[in-house]
C-alpha cells in the first residue's frame, strides 16, 4: 500500500529536489535515449564498483536474460540459481532455453548453500546464478572456485546489492568472483532509475556481445562488420533485443548513485534499531546480522506463527492496519505453477527453503523513512506479546 494512504510500504525510493533538477536537464537536452547520460552512468558504475565494463539496460530482469544470453549456451544446457529470490533469476534460464535447477539455501544467510549447491549441479550444467538475498553477498569465493572446477560460468545476481561489500571489503559488482553481475535500479533498490539495471564485467568479448544483444543484435563497431561502404551503415550479426536504457533515467541514475554512501548507511542504521528492539522477541527472528559490509535491501524477520497464535495472513493484517506495510520474499520459485508444470520439481528437495516460506516477513526499510517511522514499525511488532494491536 502507498504511503500517502497511511501505511509505511516495506520499501520506497528516496527522491530529493537534485534527483529532480538531473532529470530535468537530461530532458532538456539532445537526446531522451541513449545518449551522453548512459555512457556517463555505465563509466559511474565501473568507477563505483571497480569493474572494467557496464551495459546499462531498461531492467534486472533484462539484465539476467542478456547475461545467460551472451555466454551463448548451447540449449539443453541446465543452471542452477537460488529458490528463494525474484523469478527473473530462474526465467532468465528459461528464457535462454536453459533447463533451471535449484540449491537449496543456508537458513543462517538465506544465499545459495554450497553443499547444496554441490549436489545440484548435472554433468550438464554451465552456469551458476548466486543471489545476494536481501543485500548480503553469497559466498561468491567459494562458489567461483567450484564453479572454475566444475567449469561453470557464474553471473551474480546482485540485484538486492548494490553497496554491498564481499568479505576482504571490496565492493559487489566488481566481478572478481564471476564472469558477470547484474544490478537493479527499481524503486524499491538502494538507488533507483525508475526502471533499469546493469551488466557488469571484466570480459571484453562478453560486453561487446552484450552491447549488441542489447540493442537488436546491431554492431556498428567497423572492427566487427563483414562490410563497411560508409558512416551510415550497421549490421545486425544475430537476433538482440531491444532492452536499451533511456538517457532520462540515467540521468536519475547518476544523481541517485553520488548518494549511495548515505543511503547504505541509513539503511544499516534502522536496521541496528530493528535488531535492538526485537532481540528478545521469543516467537520471531532477525535474518539480518549488524554487518558492516552488507547494503540491506530488505529486513526480513522469520515469524513463529504456531508460537504467536495467528496465521501471517492475518498477521500482516493487523500490521497494515496499524499502518505498517509487509511483503513476503519470496514464494521459492520451484511453487510457481509454471515450474510446478513444466520442470516437475518438489519442495522436497529443498527443507531449508521450505522452512524460512513458512514463516518469512519483509517488514519497512528504506532510507527515507523517519525516525518516527522506524517507532511506529517497532511498537506495531513488539504489540503481538504486549496484546495492544
């Protein structure tokens, strides 16, 4: 729910009056699409996370298609990515005619587990999809020296973690531990560019191949046509895409990215508050440790609803009611009935990921909430054991 209908949403972009005059002056420029902005923003990127290539492209979920596409699988291929993430994960397998496998995850983090994730793969498997759940990295070391034996390729989706920080401090995206690493700009991100999302890599034959596939499969690179008979002229060497980032939302996207330091620290600090108050809680349990080196997208409590009494149904009712909005990330994607169709796979295989459904709460976090705000979401929590809801 909105919150200008009285209910804290679980997240929400931060817009200020700078974010408003960049926007401004990308639409009073030249260009509306593909121009300077784009550039500006992908090189902003690269800067950020310490990575050699950017593709910014209209979405994450176009940034997931366009990363299995470029590797240039052979169909019949499998991957294997997390249950508990957003289905673009697992749809940008399919979408590449990838048959999508999952590893069940660890409770203590909600990532992929790398034992799990040992008895997952199939001769047959090429690439490995790790998700930072909620902001905090997979265990990308691990899974990049497994992948290198197995000789998989491995795309981080990196969605929730823009900000986020892998143990030795270096920042996410900066594709030391894999061949990509995708990132979503949506309202409810770290940073936002409405709608949008980046690749990056180090590769330089992968980020040609994704700037094509992004634009239609079109190169105008005279170094990789068959012909050149003047400046006019293009190819279109294979079937692309068109999943082109807009100069406006760039613009937005640069202006949001010179704040990221605050917002991560924001961020970090409700949910410090968040743990303080909910340590003792007996029926409910915080996914997200105070570490330092995670962005937090989300703060998601894991509830005990036979403990408590209530169904979530009716607990994020009584929530909303109190004007605090939630969200449950996510139904595992193996429940959907696409997949329960057409890949057979059963919850069986999978009692971690299982477990952390039944009981999984996203509750408000975003930078621009106030102090009062962070109040109203800890006293709505806390009055499930004192009765007063």
């Amino acid at each position: 729910m909105r919150k200008e209908l009285g209910v804290l949403p679980y997240g929400r972009q931060s817009i200020d009056n700078s974010d408003v005059l960049a926007v401004t002056r990308a639409l009073r420029s030249l260009f509306l699409t593909q121009g300077p902005f784009v550039e500006e923003f992908e090189q902003a990127l690269c800067m950020y996370t310490g990575a050699k290539y950017c593709v910014a492209v209209s979405n994450g979920t176009a940034a997931l298609h366009l990363a299995v596409a470029a590797l240039g699988l052979k169909k019949g291929s499998s991957g294997v990515t997390s249950p508990i993430t957003f289905l673009a994960s697992a749809n940008a397998l399919v979408y590449n005619g990838i048959s999508p496998f999952f590893a069940d995850i660890d409770p203590a983090t909600i990532n992929m587990s790398l034992a799990a994730l040992i008895r997952a793969i199939r001769k047959n498997t090429r690439v490995i999809i790790p998700v930072h759940f909620a902001g905090r990295p997979a265990a990308m070391k691990e899974i990049s020296a497994f992948a290198a034996r197995k000789k998989c390729f491995v795309i981080e989706d990196a969605a929730h973690a823009i900000g986020s920080c892998y143990p030795d401090g270096s920042r996410v995206g900066n594709c030391a531990f894999s061949d990509m690493t995708i990132f979503s700009f949506h309202p409810v991100k770290t940073i936002t560019t409405g709608e949008g999302g980046a690749i990056m890599t180090n590769d330089k034959k992968i980020y040609d191949r994704l700037r094509s596939l992004r634009s239609h499969g079109v190169v105008r690179d005279p170094a990789l046509m068959t012909d050149n008979p003047g400046p006019w002229y293009h190819e279109m060497q294979e079937l692309g895409f068109n999943y082109r980032l807009t100069d406006i939302q760039a613009a937005l996207g640069l202006s949001q990215l010179k704040k990221i330091d605050s917002f991560v620290v924001r961020r970090r600090e409700i949910v410090a508050r968040y743990n303080m108050a909910f340590k003792s809680i007996p029926w409910l349990r915080s996914v997200a440790s105070d570490d330092k080196l995670c962005a937090y997208h989300l703060y998601v409590v894991l509830v005990d609803f036979k403990k408590l009494g209530i169904s979530r149904r009716e607990f994020m009712g009584r929530l909303a009611a109190f004007g605090v909005g939630t969200q449950v990330h996510y139904i595992p994607v193996y429940r959907q009935p696409f997949y329960t169709r057409n890949f057979k796979i059963s919850g069986k295989g999978f009692p971690q990921a299982e477990r952390y459904y039944e009981g999984c709460i996203s509750l408000p976090l975003f930078p621009a909430m106030k102090d009062k705000d962070i109040r109203k979401v800890i006293t709505a929590v806390i009055g499930f054991s004192k009765d007063v809801l």
